[in-house]
C-alpha cells in the first residue's frame, strides 16, 4: 500500500527480456534482471555492468521479482525495503548461448543458473554483445556472490562507467538528474516508461541448413505428378533438434529460440532426431495465418501460435533429402504429434487437383499455394523450378530508404519510401502510409533513427509528397500492393510488418514477371498454357521436364547457325562429353547473345538452377565465400547448360571424390597473333619429345580455337601443387627446344611473338573447354581430340565443327579416353627426365 512497486503474479514468459534498473537507495547500485521461468531473475551490481571485459562486477544474487517489475520506475517510500529512486538503466531482450554461443532453451538457461555458470548475448539500447554470469562459489548455495564479466567481442570497449550512461558519455550527469528529479516529484508515482521492449538483434548462427525456395509461377494446375500445399503467411523456420539441442532459426540462419520460446519448447516433445522445414505463423480469429499479428504476437498471445511442418530433411542422423517428397512427408507425419491443435502441426497437401485447391484458396482470402513435384529431391539454398508458388495476393518484399514528416494529428512519421536493387542500384518503389497503427508507428520509428543519413539513397530525384528523412537501406519489410506500374511503382501499396528472416540483398528484381507454367511445371501441366512452338518446345529427358527456349536465335551470324543447332549438337554428342565434365565443377561460360561479343562467366549455380541439378560447395579463399558450383552429370544437365547459352563446357580437371587432386595434368599451348598454327604444332612435337623420354603416353586435342592441347593422366593421385610444378618443368624443357618461337612468360608484352607453353592451366578452379565442346568462335569449332600422326603440317581447328564431329566420333571412338585412366607414375618420370 506504501510503494508503487507491482507485486506481480507467477507468469508464463512470453520472451527472454531484461533490465537493468538504477537503484539510488542506501547505496548506490544497480538490478540486473533476466526473464527466465515466469520470473525476473535477478542480482544486485554495486557498480553497475561495464562493456570492458577487464571488469569483472561484483553481482549478488538476490531474490526473483515478478515480471511487471520490468519496466518499474519511481520511489520506494522511506520505512520500505529498498527505498530510494528506480529508474530504467537499459533494457531489451537476451539469448541464453552454450559454449559455442549457439542459442539454447530457457529450460536449459534455467539448467546452467543451477549450475553456476550463464552464457548470453545481450540485445539493449546499452548493453549489447556476449556476457557471463558466474557463481563465485559453485560448491556452495548459500554465498549468493557471482560475478558479471563482458566477452570479447565487437561491442566490447577499453574503459566504462556506468554513471556515464553509455560508454561514450552521450547522457551527461545533467539527464540524469532530470529523471531522478522527475521521479522524485512522483513520491508515490506509477510507472513512467511503458514503452515495449524493442526487438532483439537476432543472433546469427555460425553453421545452418538454407531451406529449399520456390519459383514463382503465373497460374495454377493440375499434375498427377505433383502435390498442392498452402502457403503460409509467416516465418521460414528450420528446426534442427538433434542430441537434446535444439536450433530454430530463419532461412538465413537467425534464430527464433528468443523470439518464439513456446515453438522451440514444443519442438523439443518430438520423441525422435529430426531436421524440420516449415513455417512459423499465427491464426487469427477466422482461422487464417496473420503477417501483421505474428509482428506483435506478444499482444495477441490468445491467438494460436502454429509451427506448420512440411519438410524432413534428416530423421535419426539420417541424410533423408535424396529421398522423393512424398516419401519424406509419410515418414514425417509418422513423427509429428497427432494432435493438430497442437504448436507443432504436419501440413498436409492434395494431390493432382491445383486449380481448385487455388480456387479454395482464393474464396478463404490465403496468399495462395504451393505446387511440389512429387518425386522432387531435398536441396538446400536452391531456388527450385520443382517446387512452385501460387499466388493469389500480391505481396512482396521491399526496402525502407525512408520516411516523410507526419500530417496533422499522425505522429513519428508519415509514410516510408519504398525500394528495391535492380542490379547495384536502389530503384524507388514508391511509399506507402498505411498498414501501421500507433505502437507500430513508434516501434519502426525507433528502429530507423540509428540509420538516419543526410544523403539520398538513390542515384536520382524522388518525388515524395513530404520532406524526407532518409535512412540507410538496411530495413526489409512486407508490402501488399494492388498492382506494379509498367514504370515499376507499386499501386496501393500496406505496410504488413518488417522481415527479420531477409536480406536486403534478397530483395532484387521482384517485379520480375513469374515463370509460365508450360517452363516451370513443363508439359504435363494441364492449364490453358499454349502448345510447342518453333521457338521453344518441352522435352523430358533422364525424367526431368526441360523448357528450352529462343531455338531459332542465330548464334553463329556468319553460319547461319542457331542455339537450337547447338542444343541438338550436346543431346547428340552426350555419351560422348558426359565422361570428361560428369562429377566436375563446372565455370559457366554463358553467350546468350551468340558470338556476337564475349559473352560472361558464371561460377556460381544461382538459385534458378532446377532442384535435380547437382551442385558442390567450394569454398573460394579469393571471394571468400562458398560457390554452389553445378555438375554435369547427365544429358538433361548438359541440355539445361546449353539452353542457359553456355556454349562451350569447362570443367575442373579434378573430380568431386578427389577435389584437391587433379584427373590430368594439361599442357596448353597459346599462340600469340603473330604465330602461325605450323609453329603451333611444332610445340606441340616438342611437348611429345619430352613426354617420350619420360616414358609418357600424351594426348592432343584442338582447342577449338588458335592453340592445341596436349594431356597427360595423372589418376588423382597427386596434389594440384605437385601436379602444376610436373606442368612447368614438361613446359621448360619444351622451351629449350624451341626458344625462338615459345616461352613460359605469361605476360604477351614481355613475352612478344612467342607462344605461351601455359603450365598454370593447373592451378585448383582453372578450366578449359573439354574434349568435344563447341567453342564461341566463326564456324562453330569443336575441341577435337587427335592422333598424333594427325598432328602435322596442314591441320586446322577449323576442320572440326558440329556439323561433322559425330561422324569422325562414329568412326573413331573416343580416343582421348585413357586421360581419365590410371595415370603415370611421377616419380619414375622425373627420374627419366634428369638427364
């Protein structure tokens, strides 16, 4: 009856927040709090946290307080216990971290408490970054000394005192007094901040799985080859729940344990180890997922919170993505609770019917469905065309560069300014005024101001109604909007919530038209889609449905040759190529436009790459980041790499089972534009005398260009270092024998009018185009193995095309297949060659 404090009730906690309340009392000290259990754990730190780990605070547990204690400030009158002023130091949320600060449960927080020992990552206007609690005396419950120690890391700073408020003396003493003097003017005050505890930093694991993605697509259909899914309005979550851990993260790799702590306990019922994908949603009251709600589901926690499953990718530690998509759903509805009233739901699907599964869709008012290839294959991070997405609303993702002034009787703000990248550059999009409601007009104001900047984002003027405050394009949210101006402006466009789980990165070029059905869901889609035309037909080769495109652009002008010609040239030449790229990383050398100029190369697969397109992940230390490289593994492949323009192919010369290793050592010889092909193919001799007197059986072949190439198996049995030092001592001898006219000098301008005798080729990710490949240049030239007695006075590259190869192949096999063979023996080859 004396003090305005809460007495409080036993709660349920709704999310892991903390405080950190100044306690002016007898003496000077402060509360730190944790929201654990129902309760706010708590301890007294007489010198208040410090972000310099050399700190190690004093902080003396004392009693739970109840959780509406966490936003208490004011007086506790003379005669109370603790009397003096409270005010709010810092407060936010926190992550309870194991040892790999990878995000745990509050049941197992609560655990390490009672052990002695607390890992977590604070998420406050001050306190930021990992800390520690630790139980002084962890044999003893009865000292209740701990101690409150900052980690090392990018908020840690050299020196601090809590009295300054942040460690850069930004509130001076002066602020302070005016909230202790406001405060004393309320001797018996209520709570003066009520303000919402903002949104953690979400933490970002270390090491994750990335969901599967789907390919939008312009209308429904029916397919006794696919299933039918709605799409849910909410969070991706990939629940990874193995040896009693739990990881329940976004499909970026930010975790949920914090933000949805009744999912993840949930989660952890599942009697089996399972690696789930689904979505995080919240029904409203008619039973329909809610964007917006789920934003601020601490106001609506009467609502279901709902983890719909739809996904396995590992059951008992075992790899289950390769297996068909119906047969992981059956062994996934066998593991889920039955209960669907439950948080954690199977999401079931219908089969063949996907016009009026939509048509349902519609009438309920749902963003609209997804369309999943039965038969479909698990692969992380890929954007698939074997999975397909319907919608019936237009929502998209968009950046915030902005806002302008509020009118009348609005506060915080007017409205945002809207974008997305096309490319490198941010397009404006335009803004949008309405979707937001008084707290989540302050919510989002407070997260813009530490973004604000004096300078536009954009490359040109925006025309706004309202002067702007811009922002740094850092902010991703939700948009329904009613159409897209040709111009790229969105029509009436409502805020729904910001998107914690994208990227801004992620948000380019969404006003991209969808696929058409007849491409993505191919020719045993049943729509009102048109039939094959001259210029793009259906096919369906190793049982995968393929779209090509643009057959009668001409891509060799002097020719007259078509990329449908070269397309027909790779189906036919395909028993034949398949053995030199088959498990190979792939560069993609893509000439949509022909030989008309050079065209681009693309390493990376891409999220356009089709789910039955194998890929492998390396590791680039010079871009440092993983590159999802594609494998050409079958016909249907090769066909795909060819519809992508990609007219020549280059592998890796080592395999994916012995990446470090390479197959063959090569040997290119690159003439300058003064050499004649004679000169050419007097190096390449020069290259078989060495290889004889090694006792080495070589391999020539054209490159389909200017140059020849000379392989030598090597059997992945050695390293690519050894590999490329063998390289440069067979190119050093060849120059001894020709020094007028060859060199190993990289560098035309020193090297002048020599050929180059390229030992570099063997370097790990060098590639060149294979045996067989069609090569970008006049006359549609193919990279043609040869015989030696073949290499003679009066050979051309250019007598080998794609009009003629397959005959020659007829003929002659393939000879240039012992260069996947065992391989020499490098050590009895060098000592041939010392002499």
């Amino acid at each position: 009856k004396q003090t305005a404090e809460p007495r409080g009730k036993l709660k349920k906690a709704t999310g892991m927040r903390f405080v950190v309340q100044r306690h002016d009392a007898s003496h000077l000290h402060y509360d730190f709090r944790l929201e654990l259990g129902g309760v706010l754990k708590s301890w007294a730190v007489p010198k208040g946290p410090s972000l310099n780990p050399a700190d190690k605070r004093l902080a003396m547990m004392v009693e739970d307080h109840p959780t509406d204690y966490i936003d208490f400030e004011g007086t506790i009158p003379k005669g109370n216990y603790g009397a003096g002023n409270v005010i709010v130091w810092d407060s936010g949320t926190f992550t309870p971290v194991d040892a790999n600060e990878e995000p745990i449960t509050e049941k197992q927080a609560l655990a390490a408490i009672h052990k002695g020992e607390l890992k977590f990552i604070l998420h406050g206007r001050k306190l930021k970054g990992g800390f520690v609690l630790v139980h002084v005396s962890r044999g003893d419950k009865r000292d209740n000394s701990w101690l409150l120690i900052k980690h090392r890391d990018d908020y840690a700073t050299g020196t601090y005192n809590s009295e300054d408020y942040t460690p850069a003396g930004a509130l001076k003493a002066s602020r302070e007094k005016r909230a202790n003097s406001a405060t004393t003017k309320k001797a018996d005050t209520v709570k003066t901040n009520t303000s919402p505890v903002p949104d953690p930093d979400p933490v970002k694991l270390k090491q994750y799985y990335k969901p599967m993605l789907a390919t939008l697509t312009d209308k429904p259909f029916d397919s006794k080859e696919w299933i039918y899914e709605i799409k849910w309005d909410g969070y991706r979550a990939i629940a990874d729940w193995q040896d009693n851990k739990l990881k329940l993260y976004s499909r970026n790799g930010l975790s949920f344990i914090n933000k949805y702590p009744a999912v993840a306990e949930a989660i952890q019922s599942i009697k089996a180890d399972a690696v789930l994908d689904g979505e995080i949603v919240l029904l409203d009251e008619k039973g329909r997922p809610s964007f917006q709600k789920l934003q601020h589901y601490e106001d609506n926690t009467n609502l279901p919170l709902v983890y719909y499953v739809f996904d396995l990718l590992f059951l008992s530690k075992k790899d289950v993505r390769q297996l068909p998509l119906t047969e992981r759903k059956k062994l996934l509805k066998q593991l889920l609770p039955k209960n669907q009233n439950g948080i954690v739901r199977y999401c079931d699907h219908i089969e063949e019917y996907g016009i009026d599964f939509f048509n349902v869709a519609k009438k309920q008012d749902l963003e609209g469905i997804i369309a999943k290839k039965a038969e479909s294959e698990y692969h992380c991070g890929v954007r698939t065309k074997d999975w397909l997405k319907i919608k019936h609303n237009n929502t998209r993702e968009a950046i915030i560069a902005g806002y302008t002034q509020p009118r009348n009787s609005r506060k915080y703000f007017g409205a945002l300014v809207l974008a997305d990248y096309k490319g490198k550059t941010l397009e404006y999009l335009g803004h949008t005024g309405t979707g937001f409601n008084q707290r989540s007009l302050k919510e989002l104001w407070n997260k813009m101001q530490p973004l604000v900047t004096g300078r536009s984002p954009f490359n040109k003027k925006v025309k706004v109604n309202m002067p702007v405050t811009w922002i740094k394009p850092q902010l991703v949210c939700n948009i329904t909007y009613t159409e897209q101006t040709e111009g790229g402006l969105l029509r009436h466009p409502v805020f729904e919530g910001l998107r914690i789980d994208k990227n801004v990165k992620e948000v380019k070029q969404q006003n991209e038209k969808p696929v058409p059905v007849a491409e993505a869901a191919g020719a045993g889609a049943q729509t009102e889609a048109g039939h094959d035309t001259p210029a793009n037909k259906t096919v369906t080769i190793n049982r995968h449905t393929l779209q090509l495109t643009n057959l009668l652009k001409v891509f060799w002008p002097g020719e007259g040759i078509t990329k449908g010609d070269l397309i027909d040239y790779y189906q036919k030449i395909a028993p034949y190529i398949l053995p030199y790229i088959k498990n190979r990383p792939m560069s993609l050398k893509r000439n949509p436009n022909g030989i008309a100029d050079d065209g681009f190369f693309q390493k990376d697969a891409g999220e356009q790459a089709p789910g039955w397109v194998k890929t492998i992940d390396v590791f680039s230390e010079s871009n440092e980041k993983i590159i999802h490289y594609i494998m050409c593994n079958d016909e249907a492949t090769l066909l795909y790499l060819a519809n992508l323009a990609c007219i020549e192919m280059n592998p890796w010369n080592s395999t994916a089972q012995k990446i470090d290793k390479p197959s063959y050592v090569v040997i290119d010889i690159d003439p300058a534009p003064k050499n004649t092909f004679d000169e050419v193919i007097d190096t390449a001799l020069a290259v078989k005398n060495v290889l004889d007197k090694a006792g080495i059986d070589g391999y020539c072949k054209t490159s389909g260009a200017t140059g020849l190439h000379v392989y030598i198996p090597m059997g992945g049995k050695y390293t690519y270092d050894q590999v490329k030092d063998f390289a440069h001592i067979i190119a050093s001898l060849t120059v001894q024998q020709l020094p007028s006219i060859t060199s190993i000098e990289r560098s035309l301008a020193k090297r002048g009018n020599k050929i180059y005798v390229d030992f570099l080729q063997n370097r790990k990710g060098q590639t060149l185009a294979c045996a067989y490949s069609a090569r970008p240049k006049p006359g549609a030239t193919v990279s043609t193995p040869l015989l030696w007695e073949e290499v003679k006075k009066g050979l051309r590259p250019s007598n080998f095309t794609i009009h003629n190869i397959l005959e020659r192949v007829g003929k002659m096999g393939d000879i240039f297949l012992p260069v996947l063979g065992k391989g020499i023996n490098l050590g009895k080859c060098l000592q041939k060659l010392e002499g």
